[in-house]
C-alpha cells in the first residue's frame, strides 16, 4: 500500500518546489520584479456607414417589399421616411439613396441632395428633368393606355355603339385620344364612336344614340362627368386611382412604378446618367386591371390579354406613331 503512495508524494514535490523555488530552507525568496507595461489607447478604426435607401412617399406604395428585397440583398438598410422629417435624413446621412413619390414640397432638398452625389429617384413628380445623380420615372406611352382602354371599350360593349369624353383638360388627351380609337378599331371593327365634350355631355344623350358602354378621357373635368353617368348606369373604363364605383368600372388602366425603381437605381449607382424612365407596356408598368367580370366575360379577357402581350413583346404596332 505504501508503494501506491509514491506517486502523489513525487507531484506533491514538484508542486512545492515550483511555488518556493531552490532558496535556503526556511527563507522565502522574492520574486523578481516584472516592469508594468505602459498601455496606449489605439482608436478602434471607424465602421464603414451601411448605406440606406431612403423611402419618402405620400402613402403605402405596392412595391416597397420589392425595394426592400433588394436592399437587403446588399447588406444595405431601407428607410420608409415620414414626409414631414426627410429633409432632415437627407441632411443627416451622405448614405441615402432616394427613392420618392409625389412629394413635389420636397424638391429643392432633393435636387440638393443630387447636386451632393445622393442617387435620388423621383417618382410622379411633375416639370422636374433628369440630371447627374437624378432620374425620373414618369410620363409615359399615353398612346398606349388608351389603346388598351379602346380594347377594353370594343370588347365590353353589347350594341356596337361607344362613347367617348372629351375635353376633360388633361395634359395628354391627344395622346390618349389616339390610342383609344386604334384599339376600339382592333377589338371592334364595327364598333361605332359617339364623342361628347366633358361640358355638355349627357348619359341620355349617349342613350339616344345606342351608347351603351363609355371612355371619358383622364383630366379634371372627366371626375364631375362619371358621377353623371354612373347615375345613368353607364359602364365606363377609367384610368387612374379613385373614379366610377365597382358596379359600373368595366376595367381600370393604371402606372405602376415598381418594375422601374430598382433597374432606376441599379444605373445610377453603377456611374450613370440620370435616365427619364416612362412608363410603358413593354415595360409591364402599364396596366389593366380590375377587370369586372360581369361586364367582361372570360372569353373577351382573354382576347383583351393576347392584345395586351403582343404589345409587350414588339408584335403588335398600336397605330398611333406615323
């Protein structure tokens, strides 16, 4: 048993002999003096700022998720700014990247913010032309929104016979004009076109002359005249938010800026110009939608979609460039 012993008695030595060293027995030798180090503060280098992309609209926009997607694709972040305070977050951060919607009050500071090298996109924001670091989605092929309501008007309608609003004040009623006969004569060859100014127009006037179906042009005063055929329970084809209730809305034609924001974005970040991006069918950010199935069957829908894909391709020639 003794023998086991041995061991534990040889680490226990070592262990001694480690903790008082080789000095005379009984005398316990100091330990040699160690300098302290003297300590130096070296600056934590500073972290590179994540750039943002600062989101300033009047309300919720449906491509935001889109946008967010693609930022944090990037490792950046995506800002959805209160309108009241962007123009203090432009001045904060030399990060941003702009991207705005019909905020015209915030002009100065953007263009500001594009003369100091933020990107910055505006949306919908009328008598502002691209320029270094800014670019414009806006205007747009108006010659087309009308042709796909001309499409629409020739498919929906029962007697042959359709109504047209004109001179409601809208900036481009030439344009739209132009397509909306082009594409009535591709739907409905037969189709005939009553027209009446936005001032006289009456539903029973439409009414005496078979109209059954009605396009009133996009301006001011197109807004006063659908109360009034909708009264009359004329169907219409509306371009644009708001307009005739559900019941009588045979399909909406609308500008979606969404599948331009980001290429928008991707150009001038990657060093060029500033861009004027219209909308367009071709660019699929001009559409048809909300289409009333109780007033377009099925079978004319699908018409109205191989009308709408052939544009979008370059097959189908609207008519209206000479």
């Amino acid at each position: 048993m003794h023998q086991r012993k041995w061991p534990q008695a040889a680490a226990l030595l070592v262990v001694t002999a480690a903790l008082f060293g080789c000095g005379t027995p009984g005398t316990q030798t100091a330990p040699p003096q160690t300098p302290t180090p003297a300590f130096t503060l070296v600056p934590r280098p500073s972290a590179t700022p994540i750039p943002q992309v600062l989101l300033i609209a009047d309300g919720p926009v449906a491509w935001e998720g889109d946008l967010n997607r693609w930022v944090a694709d990037r490792g950046w972040q995506l800002e959805v700014a209160d309108p009241a305070t962007a123009s203090t977050r432009l001045q904060e951060s030399a990060q941003v990247v702009a991207v705005v919607s019909a905020q015209e009050r915030l002009a100065g500071d953007l263009l500001q913010a594009a003369g100091e090298g933020i990107a910055v996109v505006l949306i919908d924001f009328p008598g502002v032309d691209p320029g270094p670091s800014l670019s414009t989605i806006g205007n747009g092929k108006y010659d087309q929104a009308g042709f796909l309501a001309g499409v629409t008007i020739g498919l929906a309608s029962q007697t042959g016979w359709v109504g047209q609003v004109t001179a409601t004040g809208g900036a481009a009623e030439t344009d739209y004009s132009a397509g909306f006969a082009q594409g009535l004569l591709w739907s409905c060859p037969i189709c005939e076109l009553v027209s009446q100014t936005a001032a006289d127009m009456t539903p029973d006037a439409f009414r005496a002359k078979g109209v059954d179906v009605v396009f009133p042009l996009p301006g001011p005063a197109a807004e006063e005249a659908i109360g009034e055929l909708e009264a009359g329970a004329i169907p219409m084809v509306w371009v644009g938010a708001g307009g005739p209730s559900a019941e009588v809305l045979i399909g909406r034609v609308i500008f979606e800026a969404g599948p331009l924001v980001v290429p928008a974005l991707e150009a001038l970040l990657g060093g060029g110009e500033g861009t004027a991006w219209p909308y367009s069918i071709e660019s699929r950010t001009i559409l048809i939608v909300d289409i009333n199935v109780d007033l377009l069957s099925p079978g004319r829908q699908r018409l109205l979609d191989q009308a709408y894909e052939a544009i979008a391709a370059g097959e189908l020639d609207i008519g209206t460039q000479e």
